[in-house]
C-alpha cells in the first residue's frame, strides 16, 4: 500500500467535509420539499373537507325540498280523494241498482274506534239488509286492495249495526298500477272507474260479488 502524506489526506478530509457539506444541504432541501408537499396535503385535505361539507348541506336542500314535495303531493292528493268520493258518492246508488244492489241511501266518512283502534270507510251505500262498503283512491294499487277486504272482513263486528246484513265490497279508482283493478274483481270486490265527471263499474258482465 502508497503511503499517504499528510498535505494528501488533509486533502481527502477537505473533500469528505465538501461532500458532507452537500449531502447535508440536499438533505435539507429533500426536508424542505417534504414540508411543502405536506403542507399542499394538508391544503387539500382541507378542501376536501370544504366539498364534503358543502355536499352535506346540498343533500340537506334536497331533503327539505323533497319533504315540502311530498307535503305538497299529499295535500293535493288529499283533496283530490274528496273530490273523488264527491263523484262517486253522487252515482253510487244508480251503479249498484244497475248492478240488482237495490241500495237506497249513502253515507260517506265513516269512522269509530273498535278494538282500540280507529278506523274508517269511505262510502257505505245500504237498504234494509244489504251494505256495498267503497273505498276510494286516486291510484289503485295491490296493497291498498289487500288492505280493503282485510277492513271489510271486521266490518261487521266494527259497525254492530250491520252484523246481520250481507256485506260487499267496492274499490273506486282514478288510475290503477300492477292490474290491481284486475285483482279486486278477483277478490270479489266491484270496481268502479272515475272517467271525466262520471264513474262506472267496469266488471266482467259475469261477475258475482263476493259477500263479506
């Protein structure tokens, strides 16, 4: 091995400083830059949260109109059914004597409490012995028909006055959806169609009611 002179190993110390020197100073800035992408995350964190914020009380809008929405549905729909029983209610007696229901008389809102519970019917047209129980709705559907014959069948233990009548059902409508109309009158129910400033009862001419 060269021996080394000390003028040559101060140089090699001198290089080694000059090189730690710069590595020191890379270091500082690869620091540097480290903070600044740091900070720019920070900035976007920030923003995102910013978004989220502002996403949250645009969904917020949506719900407050939604909510007024259908307030205002329901109360159209509300007062739509009642001009609907109005029309209904005025036919009523011709559609059943037309169909050997020789009903004389309507009532319409009728309500009570049974059980506990309240409840309601639309229209009931009646003589001496026999009641049509109509539920009215704008639009038909399967689950309200269901709902209907299940009201029917504790018809007459809600109402004692008609416990020894015979009980049909009918179900008018302004438009129906999944063929309820269909449906009803398969369960034995008179279906009855607002068209216009009229209504008609549109089962088969072989159909019989079914007494409840």
């Amino acid at each position: 091995m060269d021996s080394v002179t000390i003028e040559e190993l101060k140089g090699l110390v001198k290089e080694l400083i000059i090189s730690q020197k710069e590595t020191d100073l890379r270091f500082k800035e690869t620091d540097s830059k480290f903070k600044e992408t740091d900070s720019k995350f920070k900035e976007t964190d920030l923003k995102f949260k910013e978004t989220d914020s502002k996403f949250k009380e645009t969904d917020l809008k949506f719900q407050q109109t939604d909510k007024r929405i259908k307030e205002a549905f329901d109360l159209f729909e509300g007062q739509w059914g009642k001009l609907m029983e109005s029309l209904i209610e005025g036919d009523l007696l011709k559609l059943l004597k037309d169909k050997n229901i020789a009903v004389h008389r309507v009532s319409s809102r009728i309500h009570g409490i049974y059980d506990n519970q309240e409840y309601e019917y639309d229209l009931i047209a009646h003589n001496g012995n026999e009641i049509v129980i109509v539920e009215v709705k704008t639009t038909l559907r399967v689950k309200y028909v269901n709902k209907f014959i299940e009201d029917l069948k504790k018809a007459k233990d809600r109402m004692k006055e008609y416990e020894n009548f015979n009980v049909y059902g009918g179900i008018a409508f302004l438009r129906s959806e999944e063929e309820s109309a269909k449906y009803a009158e398969s369960m034995g129910l008179f279906v009855i169609r607002a068209t216009g400033n009229s209504a008609h009862i549109i089962n088969a001419p072989s159909f019989e009611p079914h007494i409840f």
